[in-house]
C-alpha cells in the first residue's frame, strides 16, 4: 500500500509517522482455557510478538469493558524476549497453546489530537484504528473516536468496538 494511497480518505492534518508489522502469536491455557475466546470475543491476551530483530516480546493484557462493549481500561504487562520459538516453547511447557496467529502491516500517523493507524491484516484486509492521544474520561475518549470516523464519510458500519483477532479466529474456524 503506498502512503498517498492510503491517505485518500485520510482529512486530519496528519503526519506520517512510521511503517511497521507486527506478528502477534495469541496463547491459551490448554487446561484451563484462560486467555481463550469467550462467546467468539478475544478479550484478554497473552501475545508473543515480533516487530523486528529488536524488538520481540510477550504481551499480557486484561481489559475492562462498558456496557455498550467498548475497551475502557487495559492492566498490560511487556516483557522482552530474545526468541520468539523459545518463548513459545516455555510457554508450552506451561500449558499454553497458539490458537491465533495475527500479522498485520501499520501506517501510522497522528496529530495533536489522533493517533491513526491504517493497518492491512493479512487474510482479514484493511482496517482504520483510531486512538485519542489524551484519554482522561474513557467514555467522552468512545463518543469523540466514534463522531470523528463518522465524519470521514468512509463506507462503515455501526459497530466500533470489533477487534480484528475476534474476526481472524472467526474466519479460521469456518
């Protein structure tokens, strides 16, 4: 994807920041099923993950959610790693299980107010995650994200909160 490709749509004085890829690994405990999806949604996570040589790491996230099932809070944990096939291997000798592997290629940009990534999912296609640099008021941060998408004038439908893991398992299961 070339950058002026992907800022067709794009309208919010942004600067282009970088481009990167990311091969996350998502593990389960094979007796207990934590970290597994629940009702088809992937919530929380334990991830080994490759960006590059120097940087691999396994990532544990537990989320909290509203009402409406929207993200607004995330305890994360991110420890570096020197091998992706040995920290796999640990992690099976523990129990865990890769049940979803994810590779995903990020444009990022951002501006004062918005960090934007236009991200392409291998098997999955594009996607646009928008995140509030300052989120003081996790709710005021979900109505202003959701009112800023909808005025791009982008072909979208009405759910906000979807996670692309949750569409990739989807997709791996049928």
């Amino acid at each position: 994807m070339e950058k002026n490709e992907t800022l067709k749509f794009y309208t919010i004085n942004e600067e282009y920041i970088e481009k990167f890829t990311l091969d996350d690994i998502y593990m389960k405990d094979s007796r207990t099923n934590e970290f597994a999806a629940k009702d088809g949604r992937i919530t929380d996570t334990l991830i080994i993950r490759y960006v590059n040589e120097d940087d691999k790491k396994i990532i544990c996230k537990r989320r909290k959610y509203n009402e409406r099932g929207f993200e607004t809070s995330t305890e994360k944990s991110v420890n570096k790693i020197a091998d992706i096939k040995e920290a796999e291997k640990l992690l099976n000798m523990m129990g865990y299980i890769r049940f979803l592997n994810m590779i995903d290629t990020n444009y990022m940009y951002e501006n004062d107010e918005y960090v934007a990534y236009i991200q392409d999912v291998k098997d999955l296609g594009k996607f646009l995650e928008l995140e509030v640099k300052e989120n003081k008021n996790a709710e005021q941060s979900i109505e202003k994200l959701i009112s800023f998408v909808k005025s791009l004038n982008l072909n979208i439908g009405t759910k906000f909160g979807i996670r692309k893991a949750d569409l990739l398992l989807k997709k791996s299961i049928l």
